[in-house]
C-alpha cells in the first residue's frame, strides 16, 4: 500500500514537472504551433496566379494583385465559391481589388459550387487543366496555406498530375504565427485550422 502511494506521489509529481517545464518554455514550443500552419514557397515566374476563397478581410486577393504588379504572373484567377449573401466571393473580391487600386483586367473570376477547400482543389486545378497551365503560384491566407497545399497535392495526384504548385501565404489580419495565442480571434484561427488539419488528415 505504501509502495502504491509512494508510485503515485511520483507520478503526481513528475505532471507537475513536465506541467512546469511547459509553461516556463511556453515562448518556445507555442510559435512552433503556429508556424506549423504555414507553408509559404514564395513568389516566383509563374503562368498564373490562384486566389482561394474564404478570405472576408481582402489579403488574399491584394496579395494576388501585388504578384502581378512585380510581374510574377500575367494575371489573377479568382476562385468564387457561394455563400456570400446570394453571391460568389469572386463578385465582392474582384471589386474589392479594383477599389484598392489594382486593374480589373488582372482578374479573371471563377465562380463555382465547392464548399470546402478540398473540393476547390478539384475544381481549380480541373479548370488550370483546362487551360493548359503548366506553372500556378496558390494564394491563401497563411495559417490555411500548409494544409491547402497537402490538399492541393492530394488532388493533383488524384488527377495523375497537374501544374506546378507554388504557395504564396498572404498575411491575416489576425493570426500571426508566432504570437497566436494573445488575442482571441487568433486563438480561434489556429484551432479551428488544427481541427480541419486532423480532420483532413484522417479523411474528413
């Protein structure tokens, strides 16, 4: 019996060590957290640029539009999925740009039907096939780019190949990955991304 409490005591114990060690070291460990959310190749020559939707603050698309004011890409595909009080994101975005400046011209809109981001990748990269493209710079907000790109993949292997994949993470306008944790709507951000990132990992 006291052998068994003993056994306890240290087990008790060695929580309060470990359970010690992580909030003195939490500068550490947390940031790793978040930048585990982000996957950014950076720009480069491209033949087109993708702008994922799910963006309600505009980086994505300024992003984008910047891409082509430094001449990595001719042009800007808008990805538009519904759901916008009766319209296709595409429809508010593409104006939204226009407003801060870049060409309406750079901006091709492409409305469609998916719901999620592993349906946009069908979607968007049956579309890019169509096209003939050979080379795509991904834009997405950053705390959604390394999931969007294992996505990405996903899909392009599904499909027996595709163009490629180059992931340019936009800034948001609440998460930053290696303070994540001090504000609220950054808080939620990193755990509603962790929760699709096991979701999708398991096959949801």
């Amino acid at each position: 019996m006291v052998r068994g409490r003993r056994s306890f005591s240290r087990f008790l114990i060695a929580i309060a060590i470990v359970a010690l060690a992580l909030v003195v070291s939490y500068r550490l460990w947390l940031p790793l957290i978040g930048r585990a959310l982000v996957h950014d190749d950076g720009p480069a020559k491209a033949d087109l640029a993708v702008v994922l939707g799910g963006d309600y603050w505009g980086n994505r698309i300024e992003t984008a539009g910047m891409l082509v004011r430094r001449g990595y890409v001719p042009s800007v595909l808008v990805s538009g999925p519904p759901g916008f009080y009766g319209v296709h994101e595409s429809d508010l975005s593409i104006p939204y740009a226009v407003g801060k400046g870049f060409p309406a011209g750079w901006f091709q809109a492409f409305p469609h039907d998916a719901l999620s981001t592993k349906d946009e990748a069908r979607v968007v990269l049956a579309e890019l096939r169509r096209r003939g493209i050979h080379s795509v710079l991904i834009v997405t907000s950053n705390y959604h780019s390394a999931r969007a790109r294992r996505i990405f993949l996903a899909a392009k292997n599904a499909m027996g190949g595709g163009p490629d994949l180059r992931m340019v993470a936009a800034s948001d306008e609440f998460f930053h990955p290696d303070t994540w944790w001090r504000g609220r709507e950054s808080q939620k951000t990193a755990f509603f991304e962790w929760w699709k990132t096991v979701a999708t990992a398991i096959g949801y």
